[in-house]
C-alpha cells in the first residue's frame, strides 16, 4: 500500500533453536520497521529480505534503500535518527536487547544506495 517493493528470499530451511520468540518478533519488528520507513521516503523504495540457516547459525538480513545516509557510528546511540526529532529508541532497544542474548549478533552495513542489518543467530 506504499507503493514499497519488497523481495523475500529463503535460501534454506530456517530454524530458531533455544531462542525466545518474543525478543526474536521483537528485534526483527523494529529492524522491519525501521526498513519500511526509510525505504519509504527513498526514490527507489526497495526492501530486501533474506534468511538462511546452517549447522551453526541462522541469519536474517534486511535491506533497504535510503534517502538520507544514516552515521553507523551512531545507529546504536539512543536518540539518533534520520527522520527527525522524537526518534531514534529502536535500534537503542535492540543494541540493549543484544546485550542480554549473547548468541544474537546485528552487523550493520552500507553498501552502494542500500542499508543492511545483519541478524546472526548462534546456536
């Protein structure tokens, strides 16, 4: 409905062993989320989702094209945002999230007009 074209791809079977389904649902929401918006306001509106597991771990990647440059010194901080005053506690919440789950992982990119999150889950 806005107009956002969004590719999903499952690359293996996907499992998440010994991980609590609510801080999963909600890590993966706000990086979801945050996708959503910022391809949103992008020319080229474009969100990519990808997932694969292997004997070791599961990984989600989300992708998104962006109007604004975000600072990756800065993502984690609480009260950073691109899109304005009275923003920036969701990436703060699942830096805070991470802390206490120590077999997830989020490495965080730029590459060419895209934007990446990495989840990594370890088993």
């Amino acid at each position: 409905s806005q107009g956002i074209t969004v590719h999903l791809n499952i690359f293996t079977s996907v499992e998440f062993r010994d991980m609590d389904p609510l801080v999963l649902c909600r890590v993966i929401g706000i990086l979801t989320d945050n996708a959503v918006e910022a391809a949103f306001d992008s020319p080229e509106k474009e969100i990519h989702i990808a997932m694969e597991s292997d004997a070791v771990s599961t990984s989600i990647i989300i992708s998104n094209t962006f109007k604004i440059k975000p600072d990756l010194t800065q993502l984690d901080k609480r009260g950073y945002s691109t899109k304005g005053a009275q923003r920036g506690v969701g990436l703060y919440n699942v830096k805070q999230i991470l802390s206490r789950n120590p077999s997830m992982l989020l490495k965080t990119s730029l590459e060419n007009n895209m934007f990446f999150q990495e989840l990594i889950i370890t088993r």
